[in-house]
C-alpha cells in the first residue's frame, strides 16, 4: 500500500491523492449513519432491552423459587419462616385471609431478624401481619415494567424482592436474583447478535 502511494507521489498524481482524501471525507459521515442506522434497526427488532417482569415469571413457573409462593396475615411468623426455609426463599408474599389474590404485605428475612430475633419476640406468638412491611409501603412492579427499570427500583430502595402486581391482583414475586440473571442473559443474546453481524451472519 505504502509503495502504491509512494509512486502516485512520484508520477505526479498529488491532485488524484487530494480528490480521494476529500471524498473519503465526505463519504466517511455517510457510511457511518447508515452502519450505526443499520444496527439500530437490528437492536429494534430483537427488541434490546426489552425482557419484561412478566417473561421472568413465565420461565421462573408456577411455585418455583418462591414466585407464588404466600402466607396470610394471620399465620404464625414461625410458620411463615418454615415455609421459607423448606422451598429456599429470603421472602414470602402476604394475603388477607380467604383473598388469595388481595395483597396485603411482604414478610421477609429482614422482617424476621429485626423484629423477632433482636427485639426477643416468640416467632410461635407473633402473626405475620405484626411484623410484615404493609402494602402502603410495598415497592411493586406490574408484568409490564421492564427488568431493568424492577433492578433500578430494588436498588435505589435496598430490597432484594418485588411483588407483582396488575389490575386483578397479585401475579407473583420476583427476587434481585431473577432480575439479574435475565438482563445478563439479554446482554449476552445482543453481544451474540451484534457479532453475528459484524461477521456477515445476517
């Protein structure tokens, strides 16, 4: 290349030299709109970011990791605690009783170590709805808010679960865990994308 160049210098062809700088110039902006235009459209149509709380659940399924799982108000915080532990959870939805679907708290491990442990209360005497962060305070998201906007939530408000929520109840329950998990696998599918087309796979 280097040796091309050198003997357009020394036949005189400076002026063809400057005309293709110039137009490489001008030609450069061009090509890069339409490439940065071309991979947006590609980001549009795998819909980037665009994983939902709702598509968590789906693949999370009915009862699994505590996605449906639930305790009501009048259970013993004891009771409420077990069922944690059997099915490996840090938190349980809590329902007024005989509503499944009417949402009425949130109790979690936290709950448990503040207000059982330390302040020396009897986990058998206390009701879940003694101790349970009530729903006026509860963080919730609907299965429309993305999984990045639940991350941002859960981490500006230092809680590790979010209970879902529409219009005709309680949906179920996800953790920080899940949140993470599905915005690493959505990155990971783009970065597989974008190398896909950066090697002519589309």
């Amino acid at each position: 290349m280097q040796g091309a160049v050198r003997g357009l210098l020394l036949n005189g062809k400076n002026a063809v030299l400057q005309h293709v700088r110039l137009g490489n110039q001008f030609l450069r902006p061009i090509a890069c709109a339409r490439f940065e235009s071309t991979v947006s459209a590609r980001i549009d149509e795998h819909g980037f970011e665009r994983t939902t709380i709702s598509d968590i659940l789906k693949e999370k399924g009915k009862g699994a990791d505590g996605s449906w799982l639930w305790c009501t108000v009048e259970d013993t915080v004891y009771d409420a605690v077990k069922s944690m532990t059997q099915h490996n959870v840090g938190a349980l939805l809590v329902v007024k009783p005989e509503e499944e679907k009417s949402i009425a708290g949130i109790i979690t491990e936290r709950d448990y170590l503040r207000k059982i442990i330390v302040q020396g209360r009897s986990s058998k005497s206390t009701k879940v709805g003694d101790i349970m962060t009530e729903e006026n305070k509860l963080i919730t998201v609907t299965p429309d808010t993305k999984v990045l906007k639940a991350m941002q939530l859960m981490t500006d408000n230092r809680i590790r679960h979010i209970p879902v929520i529409d219009d005709k109840g309680m949906k179920g329950m996800v953790s920080i865990g899940d949140v993470v998990r599905a915005v690493v696998s959505e990155h990971r599918d783009e970065l597989d994308r974008l190398n896909a087309f950066i090697q002519g796979g589309y």
